[in-house]
C-alpha cells in the first residue's frame, strides 16, 4: 500500500507547485520548437550556400574545352630544300624539327607571325595547348597556307602556316588539322 | 460543420472556462480539441493501456464539467493535469490491488517504495498530511530538481525524455533523482514518518 499512499499523496500536493511545472514544460517545449526551427533554416541555408559555392565548379567542370580541332584533314606538302630554319632544341627559338609526321595545331591568331606549337602526341598536345610561342621573324620559313578555323564564340580566324625545315632531307610536312580547313599556299596548292 | 470545428483554431482558456460557466457542452469538445494529446500523454504515462486511457479521458472531461463552475482556474491546462492524474491514479491502484502493472508511474514509485511509510492504510487526511510534507520538501529543491521530481513522480515521464527536455544526459536526470530521492527519505524521517 505504500506506493499507493505517495501516489494519493501527490494528488494533494501544492497546486502552485503544478502550476510553475506546466508552465516551465509549455517553455522547454516553445525553445525546443525553436531551436529545430533554427536548425531546420540553418540547415536549408546551408544547402543553398553550398550550392551556390558548388555550381561555378559543376559549371567549370562540365564546361567544354577551349575549342579544340576536332575534325582531320590532311594536307601533305612538299617543302622546298632551300627552306631552312636555325638549327637548335630551344623551343623558344622557333627551332623546330619538322618531320612529316608532325601535327600541326592552329591557334586563333590571324595575320600575326605567330608558331603554333607541334606535338606528336595528344599527350603532348594538351600540355602544350596552351604555351603559344611567339616565332621571331627570322626564324620563319616558308609560308604553307592558311588556315581559317572558328573559336568557341564562333568568331571565324585565318592563320598564317609556316615551315621549319632546319633539315633540307625532310622535304615533306604532313599537315594535320584537327579542326579548320587548310588552304595551301599558292607555290604548293596542286 | 464537424469539419469546420476542426479546422477553426482553439479557444482560449478563458473562453473555455466560459463555456464551462455556461453550463455549454461545447466546452467539453472544445477541451478536447485543445488538450486531448497533452491529457491522453499524462494518462499513458500512468496506465500505458489506450483503453483505460480513453476512460480517464472522458472522467476527466466529466471532473472538470462538474468543477466548473464554482472553480474558475487560471491556468486550465494545469488545472486539467491535476484532474487526469487523480482520474488516472485512482485507475492505476485499482488494478495494481490486482497485479503488477508495467507503467512509467510503477517504475517511478518502486524507486520510493523502500523508505515509504511502513502503514497499512492512510486515510484522506493523512495523504493530505503527507502532501504537505512533499510539497515544502519539493519547494526546497533547485528549479531542475523540482522540474525532475514533478515530472518523475506526478506525470511519470520517463527518463529519457525528462533528458531530451532539459537538454542533459540520462545520467544526469538519474544523480538528480538519487539526490531527491535521499532528499525526501530525510525529509519523511524528519517529520516523523519511520522508514
């Protein structure tokens, strides 16, 4: 019966003293609400924080690459012996061994002096891609042709091909556009 | 129109009371529309079974029509809480006369249980006499201690959400009790209650 005493005693305990403990309840449970709802708008703006932060990189990330040939033609041309170029391994000299089997990459500058870079591989390709070396204008051999080809914009450029032939043996260059169309100087066009 | 009840937002307390006072029985479903969970939570806390729950609920409703008028409470919600207890309790001790009844409000007393009075019976008046006691030794402990001890042993709710309530660990909610608990053996002691 004891517990049953305690029990019947409670039910006659101060009203005040369930008055104030209803009340602290109802008070715990509005910052308990409060706190979650805190928590819950914490939590969106933090989404839309990170996807704010996110986006440019998904935009980066899926962007296409600068515009890159994509296409091939080929163009074979036979270059002159009396066609030469300073012999040397310094790429910044405009010393570049030509051997036929070398690819040509055109870059968007139009009516400018200006080497695009070869490489024999697409390895090679993409890591040069971007270092465009200026040729000094003594180191310009032949003039091979044209070629126009269009950036990402879609603004079309025509760029001017030459040859570097430090080695009068190899007499031919194959021309290997990825992207454009290769108009070959009047002296090789057939 | 049953729809629209619903949907209409609570009365206030006042406006309830007034109701009551009116002799009107929407005052009845208006309580219920208001306070049905939080009084059917304080009842499940004590008998755990839905059914004798949905009684002390309705004797609940009826206690309070008959207590209003002349009672005018300021605070229904804790007015209410005093009847569903009281309802719930008296259900509670009838069937524990008969067995073992898995309850919050049974493992909160079996943690008195050891150091209660050794009486076979007490009267009214010796339970209102005993309240006294509990209600100075409650009025002695801090504001959490109080919080703990009213949600312990007069709603009998459970530890863990005491816990979640105060933002403490069960742990924590479990020292205070023992603390109380020892509390109260003294205090009962001091008063003249053998244990």
């Amino acid at each position: 019966m004891r517990k049953e005493d305690f029990n019947n005693a409670l039910n006659h305990i101060d009203y005040s003293l369930v008055e104030e403990h209803i009340r602290e309840k109802e008070l715990l449970e509005a910052r308990a609400n409060r706190r979650r709802s805190i928590s819950h708008t914490v939590r969106i703006a933090a989404c839309f924080l990170f996807l704010a932060l996110i986006s440019p990189i998904i935009l980066i990330l899926t962007e296409s690459p600068a515009s890159m040939p994509q296409s091939t033609t080929t163009t074979t041309v036979l270059v002159p012996p009396e066609v030469q170029g300073p012999v040397g391994d310094d790429d910044t000299s405009g010393a570049i061994i030509l051997r036929y089997d070398y690819w040509f990459v055109f870059w968007f500058e139009s009516n400018n002096y200006y080497c695009l870079f070869s490489a024999t591989n697409d390895e090679e390709f993409e890591n040069e891609m971007y270092n465009v070396t200026k040729v000094p204008e003594r180191f310009i051999g032949e003039l091979l042709g044209t070629v126009e080809v269009s950036d990402q914009a879609g603004n079309k450029t025509v760029c001017n091909i030459y040859a570097y032939v430090p080695d009068p043996t190899h007499r031919s260059v194959v021309i290997e556009l990825r992207e454009g169309v290769f108009h070959p100087a009047e002296r090789y066009a057939n | 129109m049953g729809i629209f009840n619903r949907l209409r937002p609570p009365l206030n307390d006042c406006e309830i009371i007034d109701l009551y006072f009116a002799r009107d029985e929407r005052a009845i479903d208006e309580t219920d529309k208001k306070y049905r969970k939080y009084l059917f939570r304080v009842a499940y806390n004590i008998l755990y079974v839905n059914e004798d729950c949905e009684e002390c609920l309705n004797d609940t409703y009826v206690g309070a029509w008959e207590s209003m008028p002349p009672e005018r409470p300021t605070y229904l919600k804790a007015f209410l809480t005093t009847i569903v207890r009281r309802v719930s309790t008296n259900r509670y001790n009838e069937r524990t006369r008969q067995k073992r009844v898995p309850s919050n409000l049974t493992d909160s007393l079996s943690d008195i249980e050891y150091f209660m009075p050794d009486n076979s019976f007490m009267k009214e008046i010796e339970a209102k006499e005993l309240s006294k006691v509990i209600s100075e030794y409650i009025k002695s402990l801090s504001k959490r201690q109080r919080y703990i001890f009213m949600s312990r042993y007069y709603t009998a709710e459970p530890i863990d959400e005491i816990a979640a309530e105060l933002s403490v660990s069960r742990s924590t909610v479990n020292k205070e009790i023992a603390f109380i608990k020892e509390g109260l053996r003294i205090a009962l002691e001091m008063e003249g209650y053998t244990v």
